[in-house]
C-alpha cells in the first residue's frame, strides 16, 4: 500500500509494482488467486484483516492499487466504517470508474490514493485520493513512468527524494522489466531502513510484500513475493 511505480511499454501494455509496508501486528497475507468478485474474474492477494487487497487485476480493462493517506499523514481513527481493501473491490460492481466516482459512499473511510489503470484503446491513470471530506480526482499521464509513496509513511521532502532516485534510475536506462523494477523496490534508497523503498522501521512497520503486473492486452503476469514469511515467489497467469 505504500510504494508504486509505473512503466508503460507500450500504449496499453505496462509494468506495475507495489511495496506493501504494514504494521507487524497484522496477519500474512494469501498470494494471489482468482476470485469472482460481484460477477467479474479478479486475480489479487488477500489481506486476512479484513478480506481485501491493496492489488488486483480483472481479466479485462481494470487494475487497482491502493495507497494509505491522500495528501499528508493524517490521524488513525479506528473503527472505521469500511476497509480500504473491501471498497477497492467493491469497484468491480460498477460499470466505469465515473459510475463509481459519482454513487460509492465514501464516508467513514480512511484516506487513501487509489490507482485505477484502465485499458481500452489507450491506457488511462485514474488517481482518487479522499482525505475523510472530499474525492479528488486527476488523470495522469500513461506515457511516463510514474511512482507514487504513502502519504501516511512518508514526509513530502521524502516522498520527493523517492522520486529523485526514480527518475536516477531511469536516466540510468535499465530495462523496462519485470525483473529489473523489483530490483529497484528492493535496493532503492540510501540506507536508511526508515525510507528506502524496502523499509524497516524498527520491525514495527516494514515491507511485507511486492506484487507486480506485466499487463499486455493478450496475457498478463502477476508476481508475488512475500519478504517475511516462507510463501516465497507465486505468479500467476491472467487471461
């Protein structure tokens, strides 16, 4: 939920990666599997909190991220009324990402940036952030790589230095694969197990997981990697 990159490779094919930094006290995470999820063929990993996910792949046109905050740290206010994990899949009950803007109830959610990368023609970057007021919502440019940071975890002058080391990586021109962006969300950084892409703070928040999709528009890969526990590396086809 808290580190993202973005590479296109083409004008509907990209490469998408997600760090996942969560407490310790939360539960392992299952590898991805396909579910059917309110009449549609998704293929996530599940949180055992709360039956949810941070990352998921519909056999067509949508995959989702989730990242946790909106635009700056806010305070943890429990319980809430839904988790953030249940309400990226209930977006698979609605017809396109505006039907879903305009009848989802967002209240009583904590903050989040959701990424929502769709494929028809072209592909289109959603990006919603909801800060407990009001929905924001911007496209984003599906020609550049991207990387987006938790609001919650990461200070701006950070998130900005993770940005940097980004774009250092890309004037380094490595390769736009799979292989090469998981390198980077693991090494990424300077050191300090605070910030640094695979982070550590004192084994009470760390990275438990990357998930990444080789997204084409005939076969697509996901590819799981659990960093605490001996599930080790799953892929798993889509389509």
């Amino acid at each position: 939920m808290c580190t993202v990159t973005y590479l296109p490779l083409n004008n509907k094919s990209f490469i998408l990666t997600s760090n996942r930094d969560e407490g310790q006290q939360r539960k392992i995470a299952l590898p991805p599997e396909k579910y059917t999820i309110h009449g549609t063929n998704v293929y996530f990993p599940k949180d055992m909190d709360a039956n949810g996910t941070w990352f998921a792949a519909a056999e067509t046109t949508f995959t989702l991220c989730i990242l946790n905050g909106a635009f700056e740290r806010h305070e943890h206010h429990p319980p809430y009324r839904l988790s953030r994990g249940i309400m990226l899949l209930d977006f698979f009950s609605y017809n396109n990402v505006h039907h879903f803007l305009g009848q989802y109830n967002f209240e009583g959610i904590e903050p989040f940036t959701l990424l929502i990368f769709e494929q028809n023609t072209e592909t289109v970057i959603h990006e919603i952030r909801w800060d407990e007021k009001q929905i924001y919502y911007i496209t984003k440019d599906a020609a550049s790589p991207l990387i987006w940071s938790s609001a919650q975890l990461y200070a701006k002058q950070v998130i900005r230095q993770r940005e940097q080391w980004f774009d250092d990586w890309l004037k380094a021109k490595n390769e736009f694969t799979m292989q090469k962006i998981i390198h980077f969300h693991k090494t990424g950084g300077t050191g300090d197990n605070n910030n640094d892409l695979l982070m550590n703070r004192d084994g009470k928040v760390f990275t438990v997981s990357i998930t990444s999709i080789k997204r084409e528009e005939k076969e697509s890969i996901m590819r799981y990697e659990d960093m605490i526990s001996n599930i080790g590396v799953k892929e798993i086809k889509i389509g």
